[in-house]
C-alpha cells in the first residue's frame, strides 16, 4: 500500500485472478483512465464510493473484496 490512503485494495490481483485483466481494460469497463486504475492500485488515493463500486462491479467483485479498510477504526 502507497502512502496516501488507509484504503488497501486488491485490484491488481483480482486483475490477474480474471484472465490477466489489463489496467486498461478495467479502466474503460470502471469510466476512468489507466492512470487512475495505477493511482488506485499504488494506493495513492482512495476511490469515491461510485468509483468503488464500479471497479467491483468490472472485476465481478464485492466491494468488500477489492477495497479494505486500513485506517483506525
């Protein structure tokens, strides 16, 4: 996890879980661009609840299942 959320993810790895997803194609299916999907995956920031979910919803994931909390609770 980069520095800048408390918000992990398993984006990367639900990505190769799917037949080898590329960034960009989860960035076209999420509405974004890659470089977003990269600043996700880095854990440089954390996605709004929309983005969220639609990542989720691309990678055939619950959200609880891409995106963790990681801060204090």
């Amino acid at each position: 996890m980069g520095n800048g959320t408390p918000v992990g993810n398993t984006i990367r790895r639900l990505r190769f879980e799917r037949g080898g997803m590329t960034q960009q194609a989860l960035a076209d299916a999420s509405g974004v661009t890659r470089q977003t999907v990269i600043a996700l995956e880095a854990g440089r920031y954390a996605p709004s609840l929309e983005l969220a979910f639609r990542i989720a919803h691309a990678l055939g994931a619950r959200i609880e299942d891409v995106f963790q909390w990681k801060g204090d609770a």
